[in-house]
C-alpha cells in the first residue's frame, strides 16, 4: 500500500491506497476540477457544498452504471441460456439426422 498526496478543495490530504499513485493523482485532479466547476458555476457556493453536489452527481452517475451493468448482465444470462438452448436443438437434429442417414429413410 503506497501513501499519495493530493489536493481536494484546496485541502491537502495523504491516503494510503492499493492504486497506482497516478491514478490517485489523477482521480483527485478530476475531482478537484469538478469541485471548481460547480463553485464557479453559481453564485455562492462554498467549497463543502460543491464538494457535496459533486458527490451527488458522482453517486447518481455510479447509481446508474450499476444500474445499466445489471440490466446488461441479465440480457447476457438470456442470451446464453438461448444460445444453449439453440446448441442442444442442434445437437438433437444433427442426432436425428444421422440416424435417418443410417436407416436409409433420408436422402440428401
């Protein structure tokens, strides 16, 4: 675990993270940003409120890929299950087909 130190806010803070130090630097500078944003954006907005709003729209935004990732997983299950379910009605015709071969009922 490597300690980074970054800058939130104008508030300076050292963690300890798993993460590439970079992608904590840059996670952080994107925040920052973010947080910059939403203070010029409006009229007096202290830096806890933009940093709240900024959370909010963060959370909303991970809300709803969690929410998307789901509906995708399920859609995946679907598929695989038709996908088997086609696999096992080939297997079964090509079954049957060689055993019309073999009994001499299928000419092809």
């Amino acid at each position: 675990m490597e300690k980074v130190k970054i800058i939130i806010a104008g508030v300076p803070y050292t963690i300890a993270t798993d993460n590439n130090p970079e992608y904590t630097v840059n996670l952080a500078k994107e925040i920052e940003a973010k947080i910059n944003s939403v203070m010029s954006a409006g009229s007096f907005v202290s830096p806890t409120q933009a940093t709240v709003l900024t959370l909010l729209e963060y959370a909303d935004e991970v809300n709803k890929l969690t929410e998307n990732a789901e509906t995708m997983k399920q859609q995946l299950k679907e598929y695989l299950t038709d996908a088997a379910q086609a696999k096992s009605e080939r297997d079964m015709l090509k079954r049957e087909l060689a055993k019309l071969k073999k009994n001499g009922n299928g000419e092809f």
